[in-house]
C-alpha cells in the first residue's frame, strides 16, 4: 500500500489546529465582551449627558429645578431604555439635582452618576473595571478611567 496517495489529517495536525482556535477563543472572546461593553456604557454616558443638558436648559429658562417634574417637557423624568435607566433625584431647595444611570443587559453591574456641578462618579462597576468605589470618574474601559 502507498502511503502517500492516501488524503487527510493526521491526528497531530488536527490537535495542533484545536490548539491553535483554542488560544485564539481565549484571547478574542474576553476582547469582544469588553469592546460590546464599552460600547453599551459609551451609550448610557451620552444619556446621562443629554438628560444633564436638559436639565440645565430647564434652570436657565425657571432659575429652578424645583417643580420640574409637573411640567409636561419635564427633562426630571426616568429614562429607560434597553441598555440602561437614568432616575433624576432634585435637591429640597430647587438648586440641584442628581441623575443615577443603571445599566441592563450587559452592562447591569454599572451604576454612573452624575449631579448639577458635573461631578461624575462610578459607584457600581463590574470586577476588575476599577480599583475601590466610588469612583471621582466614570469607568469606561478595564484600565480606569
């Protein structure tokens, strides 16, 4: 019989392929979580943003955030979305507010906030995106801020 008209794999070279897709599993589908991620907190920061510059239209027009919520154009109202929720909490006195983005789905471990001044803080983030919370910032990516 002659061996080298026979067609095929040897088994050596079919666990070297398997090895091969293995390690490249194991460095792509971590990457390609992280980069869906991102992209879903990407979208809850911008609904945070937009819900602050509504807010903040609304003050320049009333000179208070007080009563907000009975207006009909209320930008003090909960936001949810499939990604995320954003609650608006106002402050007694009618001068601030503090908005609380939730996220679902993929992102569900993450809680941004986001008040009158600015100020941006992670309170809830998934393990290993940050060191002790909250965070002065938003974590956006595995490396911090």
């Amino acid at each position: 019989m002659n061996y080298k008209s026979m067609a095929g794999f040897s088994l050596l070279e079919l666990m070297v392929v398997i090895a091969i897709v293995g390690i490249l599993a194991v460095v792509a589908i971590p990457s390609y979580s992280n980069y869906i991620i991102r992209s879903d907190l990407s979208d809850m920061t911008s609904g945070l943003t937009a819900m602050s510059a509504r807010m903040e239209l609304y003050f320049q027009d009333n000179r208070t955030f007080d009563d907000v919520g009975d207006d009909f154009d209320s930008p003090c109202v909960e936001v949810a979305t499939e990604r995320y929720t954003i609650e608006c909490d106002l402050d007694e006195d009618g001068n601030g507010y503090d908005l609380t983005a939730t996220g679902n789905g993929s992102i569900s471990a993450f809680t941004f906030t986001l008040d009158q001044t600015g100020a941006r803080t992670t309170t809830r983030a998934k393990d290993g995106w940050g060191g002790r919370l909250p965070v002065a910032c938003w974590l956006t990516n595995p490396g911090g801020c």
